[in-house]
C-alpha cells in the first residue's frame, strides 16, 4: 500500500513539472503571441529524456521547424540535450539501489528495460534512441548494470542523430 501512495505522489509531481514545463515555455509565447524559442524547446527536450517524465518530445521538432528554426539547429539542440539528460539518467541508475528505482518507475518497467539491455546491450541503447522508444529507461537501466559509459553516450547520440535527422529530413520532403 505505501508503494502505491509514493507511485501516486511521484506521478502527481511529474504531471505537475510536465505542466509547468509546457506553461512557462511554449504556453506562455503562445498566450504573448510570440514565436516559440530555442530555449524552450531545450527545456523541453531535455525534460523530455529524463526517465521519471515521458514526453513525446519526437513531436516538437516538426512544430519548430514549421515557426521556422532551422533543422541543423534543432537537431543539435535536440542531441545535445538528450544527452545531458541521458548522463543524469545513467548517473542515477549507477548511484541509486534497485529497489529505489522500482519505487520511482515501477519493478515491471525496469525489469523489463534491465531484460532488455542484458539481451540486447548496447544495440538497445541505440535502437530505443533511434525510435520513440523509452531510451531514457534503458539508459537508466544500463547505468545499473554498469555498463561502459562512453559506449553508452556513443550509442545514444547515433541513435538521436540518426532519429532526428530523419524527422528533419522527412519534415522538409512532405512540407
């Protein structure tokens, strides 16, 4: 019972964040009528790649691209900050127990995500990049199995590279 008081608290707090995210970002240029910034799509997209918060964040790259931000730009913003976050999630899943992060995400979850990355290692990290995916889970999960960092990072930015490329480059043939 007090697991399901503490994943009904942690949810509540993240719907919250989540809500004030897109409040003082997009919310508020769209209530001064003003064209979204960068910036906000930074907050976003790295708020986005942390494990506890799911956001579809695959979804704001069109979105500024059609305000007229350039493709190169969001894509290096988008990686740059997936990144950031994803080295807090790792950082996280190394330094906190097992049973901390079943209490925060939930043992179904990361069981599945730690199944995942044994069986899969380091083409996981890519793949659950490339797609819309939970990557955030697996780096989690590969932070507490330990595994190579670097090998981590390399993996993830490919994957993000390659992902929002694709949107960009998709984005520009249909629009």
């Amino acid at each position: 019972m007090l697991i399901d008081k503490k994943r009904v608290i942690i949810i509540a707090i993240t719907v919250l964040v989540v809500m004030a995210l897109f409040s003082f970002t997009i919310g508020r240029g769209i209530i001064e009528d003003k064209q979204p910034t960068l910036y906000s799509f930074s907050v976003i997209n790295f708020s986005g790649y942390l494990f506890f918060l799911f956001l579809p964040v695959e979804a704001l790259v069109p979105y500024y691209l059609s305000e007229g931000y350039s493709g190169i730009i969001l894509i290096f913003l988008a990686v740059i900050t997936a990144l950031i976050a994803q080295m807090l999630d790792y950082s996280v899943g190394y330094s906190v127990s097992e049973s901390v992060i079943h209490d925060i995400i939930g043992k179904w979850r990361y069981q599945k995500a730690e199944k995942t990355i044994q069986k899969y290692g380091n083409t996981a990290v890519f793949v659950f990049n490339l797609l819309p995916l939970s990557s955030p889970l697996i780096v989690l999960a590969a932070g507490v199995l330990r595994f190579d960092f670097k090998r981590v990072m390399l993996y993830s930015a490919v994957g993000l590279f390659a992902k929002y490329a694709i949107i960009v480059f998709v984005y520009t043939i249909v629009f």
